[in-house]
C-alpha cells in the first residue's frame, strides 16, 4: 500500500526501539487497536492520538513529516 503521508518510517521505529517504546504498548494506552499506531508510523493514516503521544514522548516532528513543534501541534489539533 501507498504512503499517503511522509513518515519516515524506518527511523521513527528505530526512535522507539531506542527509547523503550513497543507499538502495542503505545496502543494499550491510547486505548486504540494496534493497526491504528502500525498505519499511523507506515504512513498510511495520520491518527491525531497517534501522532500527538508520539511528540508528547519526544519523536521529533521531521520523523513525522511535520516541520516543527508548532506545526505539529496545529496539523493534529
């Protein structure tokens, strides 16, 4: 399937990795299923809890394809 938005995939999985951080762990406390955060980081969604607990947690905003903290926080507003 096509990305429909630019993530940079492979490194905000490496950002996880290195942080502690597991997709179903992130889902459990979103209270949301688990292809919610794997669509999200694949770049075939764009789920605003998503991508909001991932800033909150420190993943910079260009893994994200958003251009900065404020532009982050305006696009999943």
């Amino acid at each position: 399937m096509k990305k429909k938005y630019p993530i940079d995939t492979i490194e905000v999985k490496v950002w996880l990795l290195r942080n502690g951080y597991k997709i179903m762990d992130i889902a459990r406390e979103l209270h949301v299923h688990h292809s919610a955060v794997v669509h999200t980081l694949a770049g075939r969604a764009r789920v605003p809890r998503v991508i909001r607990w991932l800033l909150e947690h420190g993943c910079p905003p260009e893994l994200l394809g958003l251009e900065g903290q404020k532009e982050a926080e305006r696009r999943v507003a």
